[in-house]
C-alpha cells in the first residue's frame, strides 16, 4: 500500500489533503499506528519501566521491550544488540567519543565527502583531542562514492570507517559492502550512518556485516526523540557506557560500580518509553507496508521526478536511478534555494532549502546550497506534477 493509499495511514493528509509533502528527508509524516501506541502508554500503562512490581510497571516494561524485539527483527540483529537512543546523531557521538579513547597520532578515522554533520562533527573534535587524523574518500564525477579513493585511503593504520548508507543531500546509495570488506581488511571497524535509509531500503545488518549501525525514528513513520543504536554483541561487551546512573548497573558500593550486561549498561536512568514504543510500532508499519514495494514505488517516482524536475532545473545527484534513493536535490542558476522554497510553499509543495548539514560538501560540490524534494511511501506522481509547475513558476519569478 503506497501513494494515495497510504495516506489514509496519516492524519495530516486528512486535515491538508491537497499538500504535497516533499520533505521526507528532514522529518517524515507520523501513521495513526504509532501515535496509537504512544498514546496507550500516555493513557493505559503510563509506569515507569524495569523497576516496579506491579501491574503497570510490568505491562510497561513488555511494551518496551517488545518494542526492541521488533526493532530487532526489523535490522536481523538480536534484542541485546539494540540500544534506544534519542536518534542517529546521539549514537554516532557516542561512538566517537567511545572508540576513539585510546587513538593516537598514528592512527586514522575514513570518513566520506558525503557526511552529515552528525557523521563530521564528533570526529573532528575526537580528532583534536586524541591527535588522529581524518580521510575522505572523494566522489566521482557522477556523484557516486569513488572506491579507487577508498582503497587508497584505507590502511592498516586505519581504526574506523564510517558513512551515510545513503546521502541526505544527494541520495546516493554508498556501496556499503565494499567499504565494509575493505574496512576489515586493515582491521578496521565499520560505522554505518543508516538514517536516510531505514524508511526506504531494506536494512539486514547481518548480511552487511557492519559492525555499528545509527538510524532516527522521525525518518521512519516514528516519532522525534528516538532512535537506534545497533552494534554486534561482542563490540558492545567491550565498549565502556557514556552516561551512568540508575538501571546501567549491576552492583553499586560507596567505592565502585558494575555495570549491568548489554544493552542494559547503554541506557542509563528513565529512558523515552512511550517514543521507544513508538518506534517499534513504527518498524512493524514498514514492514507491514513491505519495504520491497516501498522501494519499487519510490524508484518509480524518483525515476519520474528526475525526468519531469530535470527539464527545468540542474539536478545534484546520481543520474542511476540503482544507485539513489528518492532524494532529488537541485539548483537554479540566479535564484536563491529559500526563494525557492517559499514559492513552493505558496503552491502546497513543501521541500528543503539550504546546506542541508553537509556544509563542506556543498563546498567540495561548489555550491552554497540547494533545493531538495525527497519522497516517502505516501509521495505520488501528482506531488511531483505540482513541484515541477512550482518549479517553472520559481524560475519565472526569480529569473525572469
């Protein structure tokens, strides 16, 4: 069930059904599913979980944790494998500043021209407080990850590879495979940025092999606030909590603590149940939906909003439609992507301007910013109609 079908899924459309939402990049739209959920924590079992004995608290804790089952099945990982966080950008610095602990001047973290700041930014200031220093692997000309760069960038000093499984600015799919065979090669861990990709592509961190995965629930149909950390079982063992306080431990004396097993020991204090709740109903609303034909349905869409927008404008991305998902980011020479994005606003088509918290590859790209429309299981080929009218009436305005 896609495209018009879908919509019947979420409330917004009902109050705005002419909006053509194109933003599914930055925020996707919430199924009465998962406000359900939440809202039956809120109103049926609200307790705090893990903690109590009774009744409400035991419900609660199920819920929650039957959530982290879903979430489980919804990656193939394991239930202990699955840490609750509040999105993509809280797992990846705590991995950051995890991992990076004992590096040294010898050592090297590869990162890509495509990353989010959330996937830059830690590193950086990790960088700068252990002396290691940062790679990118460049972009070939068609926007695609340049795996000749990959091969020359990744070395035996190299201690962690991580990027976007997919761009949010460009929607190039990275080939994930590669980087991860050739991250453990030289021994390296894998980290794999997978909020721009969870909603769309099928996620089986068992057949990708990567050691961490990231991903957000507002990306997926869930709600702002949460998010998953995946990593395999015998990195978590190892890996020191960032946050300590009640519930993450085992045993506690005036002198000393111990912590909890996993994922126990990475989810200190009350954590966010009901958007916990939320999320895992978020999964099985995908799944429900089969991720297979969300994909066929957007790749259909894509294909046509590349034709149809790239008549009027210059695209930035992939022109393979394999080796992009439904992100189509573009310029307008002489306008301005605010000016632009205003006048689509005033049409009912609601999309993303600016540097899209990739700003040293807007650079890298020489450019200051850009237009992006990106889709979602409810887009449809009317939404793409209006963006490109908005679009022609843009270029009329601002060009003319």
């Amino acid at each position: 069930m896609t495209g018009t079908a879908a919509k019947q899924h979420f409330a917004l459309f009902a109050r705005h059904p002419h909006l053509a939402y194109l933003d599914n990049a930055a925020s996707t739209q919430t199924p009465q599913a998962v406000v359900g959920a939440m809202a039956s924590y809120y109103t049926g079992y609200r307790a705090n979980i893990h903690r109590g004995v009774y009744e409400l608290s035991a419900l609660a804790t199920g819920r929650y944790e039957n959530a982290r089952g879903a979430l489980a099945r919804f990656i193939n990982a394991s239930a202990d494998e699955i840490i609750f966080t509040s999105g993509t950008t809280a797992g990846l610095n705590w991995l950051a500043l995890r991992l990076t602990q004992k590096f040294t001047s010898r050592d090297n973290v590869v990162l890509t021209r495509l990353e989010h700041h959330a996937n830059l930014v830690p590193w950086q200031q990790a960088a700068k407080e252990r002396g290691f220093s940062l790679r990118f692997v460049e972009l070939t000309p068609g926007y695609e990850i340049d795996l000749a760069s990959a091969r020359t960038l990744i070395d035996e000093n190299t201690k962690v590879v991580g990027f976007a499984l997919v761009s949010n600015t460009l929607g190039t799919i990275s080939p994930a495979r590669e980087l991860i065979a050739l991250a453990h090669e030289r021994g390296a861990l894998t980290i794999v940025d997978a909020a721009q990709a969870a909603a769309h592509l099928p996620l089986d961190v068992r057949d990708l092999e990567a050691d961490f995965v990231a991903f957000s629930g507002h990306k997926m149909y869930g709600p702002t606030g949460s998010g998953v950390l995946f990593g395999r079982r015998e990195h978590l063992r190892r890996l020191e909590p960032l946050f300590y306080g009640g519930e993450m431990v085992s045993h506690v004396t005036y002198e000393t603590a111990e912590w909890a097993g996993i994922p126990e020991r990475f989810e200190a204090g009350t954590p966010a149940i009901a958007e916990a709740i939320g999320l895992g109903a978020a999964a099985e609303f995908i799944t429900g939906l089969d991720l297979a034909a969300i994909r066929a349905h957007e790749t259909r869409l894509t294909e046509y909003a590349l034709e149809k927008v790239g008549k009027e404008v210059k695209i930035i991305g992939p022109a393979d439609i394999s080796r992009r998902t439904g992100v189509v980011s573009f310029v307008i020479k002489g306008a301005h992507p605010h000016d632009i994005a205003d006048i689509l606003d005033k049409h009912g088509v609601v999309v993303r301007a600016g540097h899209h918290c990739t700003m040293p590859l807007m650079r890298y790209l020489g450019l200051t910013g850009a237009t992006r429309a990106s889709l979602g299981v409810y887009s449809t080929a009317e939404d793409i109609d209006r963006l490109v009218e908005g679009v022609r009436y843009a270029k009329k305005v601002l060009c003319a």
